[in-house]
C-alpha cells in the first residue's frame, strides 16, 4: 500500500463524517487525533495512529479495527465455522456459508461479516442481494469482500 497524502482532518470535515457515520460516530470522540490517509488502494482516517474508519465511494465506513471497538447493531451478516478460513483469506461470501443476516441490508449496502460462535468481525464487504435472500439462498455469491483480516489496511502500521 503506497501513502500519496496524510494530514489531520479539519472540525467541519470531522463533524461531516462523524454525521455519516452513524452508529460508528462515536469512534471519533473529540479529544482523539484524527487524520486522513490518501493510498491508492482505499482512502482511511487514522485515530490515534489506527485506520479505524475507510472511505468507500466518498462514505466513510468502519474498518475491521473500528467494527472490534463496538458491538454490531446492524447491517451484518453472520457466516458459520466452514465459511471462517475462507473469508478470512479474502474470499466472497457465498449464501450457502451464511447462518444469519440482518434483514436491514439491501443490494449496495456496505456490511460487516462475524463468525458465527464469538461474533468477531472477519471481513466488510458489499451487499450483491439483500439480506433476506442471503439467508435463504442456497447457491450463488451474497458479498463482494472490500478488506478483510490480515489483508493490507489490517496490517497498516504508521
């Protein structure tokens, strides 16, 4: 991964990702060192010298480390023990790996795969269906994988 750009975000860009976020708002507190981080694989903000946050299609969306510091609420998708060694090298996720979804996702939405016995976040891909028909599917690719554990953005030290 090759850093074209680093710098610290200003207030009105932090209070404009914070409200994007969501949930995840509260990964950029107030008294934490936030920066942005341009690559040319996927463009992070740093908190604390962590890439917590990626921006995806100009969204900003939790990265794995930001998805451990809080417990899923929505949009997730939760994949069983045969599927774990798969995802987490990186591979789609196919409908007949997953146990459980939220029935919130639609096709686009950006989520968050967990394994099935601890909950631990594995992968955050992109919705190819909605999460309704990823349960009941029994063939055919459910998630375009984005990052994943062990990849590039996981093992970022700055």
């Amino acid at each position: 991964m090759r850093i074209k750009k680093r710098y610290h975000l200003k207030k009105k860009d932090l209070k404009k990702v914070k409200e994007k976020l969501g949930v995840y708002a509260d990964l950029l507190s107030d008294k934490v060192q936030v920066e942005m981080l341009q690559t040319d694989v996927e463009d992070l903000i740093l908190v604390e010298g962590e890439p917590l946050i990626m921006i995806l299609d100009g969204e900003p969306y939790p990265a794995l480390k930001g998805a451990l510091k809080r417990p899923l609420k929505s949009h997730y998708v939760v994949v069983d023990m045969g599927a774990v060694k798969f995802v987490a090298k990186g591979a789609d996720v196919m409908s007949p790996g997953i146990v459980e979804a939220d029935s919130q996702i639609m096709e686009g939405d950006v989520v968050v795969v967990v394994e099935e016995t601890h909950r631990k976040p594995l992968s955050i891909g992109r919705a190819l269906i909605s999460g309704d028909e990823m349960v009941e599917n029994n063939q055919g690719k459910a998630i375009k994988t984005l990052h994943y554990v062990g990849d590039k953005i996981w093992n970022l030290e700055i």
